[in-house]
C-alpha cells in the first residue's frame, strides 16, 4: 500500500509540473535565467522565486494601493528590481508615467526579467500617453539602435522631438546627435550645437560633455580645442568622468590649449576614481612614457590592468602584445591568448584576427582550426583584410571547413593572397 501511495503522489506531482511549468508564459520567463549561475546580476532568491512574478501578471490587483506603489519605487532606486517588478506588474493598471518607464526598463535592459524588447516598448509607449517625455525618449532610442524594431532614423527623430518638446533633456541631445552624424537627415554641426546648447540650458551636464567631444573631434566640423576645453571643463566640475577625461587628453596633447601633463594626469585620476576606464589607461600611459611623472613600468601595468578589466580595448591590445612578445611582461602566451579571447569577444576586429592566428598556430591555446575559422570568418566579415586573405587559405586547404569548396575565390585580388 505505502508504494502504491508513493506511485500516485509522484505521478500527481509529474502532473502538476506538466500543467503549470510547462506553459508557455513559464517557458519564456525561467528561459531568462540562469539556475547554474552563482554569480552575476540576479540574487539567489531572484533566481528561484519568479513564481512572484507570474502570480502578479495572472493576479493582478483590481484596486489601487499607492503605499506599494511607492515601495516598488523605493525597491527599483535600491535595485531590488525583482520586487519593484512584482508590485509594478501586479498594479500595472494603476501605474503613472514614470512607473511604467521604469517597468520598460526594466525590460528593455533584462533586470530579473529576461530581455525582452517587445514589452519594453509596450510599456514606454503606455507611459508615453501620460505624457512621461523620458519614455519618448525611450522608444525614440529604441527605433535609432533597432532594438526589437527595425531601424528607423526617422521615427526615431518624430519621437526625440516629442520627449524634447515636453522637456526630455536625453531627446535634445539624441536629436542633436542625429544632425551630428548625419542619421536620417543632412549632416548639420551647427543644428547639433543648438539642440546640445538647449539641453546645457534645461541643465544637461551629458550635453556640456557632448559640446566638448563634437568641438574635439574633426570629423564633425573641424576641431575647435579652445570651445572643447571650455565645455568639457565645464561637465567635469560638474563630475562627469568622461569629460574629466577629455579634459586630460586635451591638455595631454599639442591642441591649442597649453600641453600639461601633470594637470592631464591630475583629470584623469578624478576619471579614474569615478571608474572612467579611458582615463585608466591613459594614466598607465603617462607612466609607461614618464611624461609628466617618473617613468615607472610596474605603475603602467597597473593602470592598464585595470582599465582591461573594464573592458577598454586599447588596454586589452596592450596587454596581448606585452604577453605575446615579452616586452614589458614576462612573456606568457597562454595569458596572451587570454586578454586576447577578451578582446575579440569585445567586438575589435584586430583582437579576431590575433585570436584566429593564435588558434592556427596553438600559440597560448590548442590549435582548433575550427575556432581559426570562425574567429577569421568574424574578422573577416568586419572588413579585415589580411582575414580575408587567410579565409581564402582556409578554403583551400580545408582546415575549418569543407576544403576546395571555392567559397574563398574572389575574396580579394590574387596580388594581395597571404598565408596564415
């Protein structure tokens, strides 16, 4: 008797999770997380208590409470999103503007819940009819970047100039940045300075910085460092870490504005403490060359580990060749391969090439000429052109891939082939 119970309790249990954990709305929400994980963005108890979650979309509250309104606010500025979702959701037809932005975004960005453009949108366009311009603003970038949409400069511009219109300091400069580069309109520096010189006004610091930057950088309407110096000073003693950093590297650099290293160093340090990994790297940079301050290698390497481990590139590059060739660093090609496989994962083109021809080689990793291929492919494909050269040779001698397939012909012209 006691087994046959057992039998039934077992089978009713197997019942159980065939009806309610294999429903869609489940599948979708637990493919979102991580069980296996320790670490990362989500609590142990965000992991394994989504229940709360589902419970409040199928349940929800059909009288207002403001009092949990308000703690699901206090929980989102706090970063307990799991139960700022929860309330959010289960007062979801009580919710004002700047609540269902933060719901939005809590999708948009994959907070607890796993990322999901669609709903994203959905809830800033619901807080968008309250007349909430930040959520404009939202879905205005949403439409610029093509997340879960297809990319649109130009609805992207229709929805800046409505959160621009009610206020949005964002939207001012999204659209600024629209004539800055020429998307979806005529390039048209002096309109982006208007747009950006509106936003400083509304007190935008981020378009004081975005002033400097557009004055710095020639490719926009040729450069300007004394008016660069002037607003990305400006955004840095308002405390904004990159501008702390553009200020050094104009002064850094012979730019019309007095060279001076020590002042450079001085910004970057206050980027630097702000977590600016840009400025890291160029205070490793000012002690590997001992401009301004006794040259002092191990101080370099210091920096620059910390700036790569923020994921800057030019410091991840710097510490590839340093592994690879033994120059500033003990020479270790496995750690080579290591910054290596971080830079190219990062997207830079050079990192995938590098990471191809260390695969082919076994240089710090086992050669895998499957992984050679793949990596060349990626570099390839960014416009590469040694890789493209070296698909070519992978074609033909079919490591990687089917050999004599052809695929590699006309890659580019026979006077430019190189070999792996």
């Amino acid at each position: 008797m006691p087994t046959e119970f057992t039998a039934a309790i077992l089978v009713a249990c197997f019942l159980l999770y065939l009806w309610y954990f294999r429903r869609p709305e489940m599948r979708n929400f637990f493919s979102g997380f991580d069980f296996s994980s320790t670490s990362g963005p989500f609590l142990a108890h965000e992991r394994i208590v989504p229940y709360n979650v589902i419970h409040a979309i199928k349940n929800p509250a059909k009288k207002d409470d403001p009092a949990k309104r308000t703690l699901a606010d206090k929980a989102y500025d706090n970063g307990n999103y799991l139960d700022a979702a929860t309330n959010y959701l289960k007062y979801a037809a009580f919710l004002n503007g700047p609540q269902l932005y933060r719901l939005g975004r809590i999708y948009e960005m994959g907070y607890c819940l796993r990322q999901d453009y669609a709903s994203a949108l959905n809830w800033y366009k619901k807080s968008a009819e309250t007349g909430y311009a930040w959520a404009m603003n939202s879905i205005g970038t949403m439409y610029h970047s093509g997340l879960g949409v297809d990319q649109s400069y130009e609805l992207a511009m229709e929805w800046y100039q409505r959160g621009a219109a009610l206020g949005s300091t964002g939207a001012m400069e999204n659209i600024a940045m629209l004539y800055r580069d020429g998307s979806g309109v005529e390039r048209n520096v002096d309109e982006a300075i208007k747009w950006y010189t509106i936003a400083v006004e509304k007190g935008s610091v981020n378009a004081m910085f975005s002033m400097g930057k557009t004055y710095y950088y020639s490719c926009y309407n040729g450069q300007d460092f004394e008016k660069a110096m002037e607003w990305a000073l400006k955004a840095a003693q308002h405390g904004h870490s990159s501008a702390m950093t553009l200020t050094g590297n104009i002064l850094y650099g012979e730019h019309g504005v007095e060279q001076d290293y020590l002042r450079a160093l001085d910004w970057y340090q206050k980027g630097a403490a702000k977590g600016d990994a840009e400025a890291m790297y160029w205070i490793g940079t000012l002690y590997f060359y001992g401009k301004g301050v006794a040259q002092n290698i191990g101080e370099a390497l210091y920096w620059f580990r910390l700036s790569a481990n923020k994921g800057h590139g030019d410091a991840m590059r710097f510490l590839t060749k340093s592994y690879y060739f033994g120059s500033e660093l003990k020479q270790d090609h496995k750690k080579a391969a290591e910054w290596c496989m971080k830079l190219a994962q990062s997207g830079d083109i050079e990192g995938m090439a590098r990471l191809s021809h260390f695969y082919y080689e076994g240089i710090g990793v086992r050669k895998n000429y499957t992984e050679t291929f793949r990596w060349c492919l990626k570099a390839a494909d960014g416009g590469d052109l040694v890789s493209m050269c070296n698909m070519g040779e992978l074609y033909e001698l079919g490591h990687g891939c089917s050999q004599g397939s052809g695929k590699g012909e006309g890659m580019v012209p026979e006077s430019k082939r190189c070999r792996l």
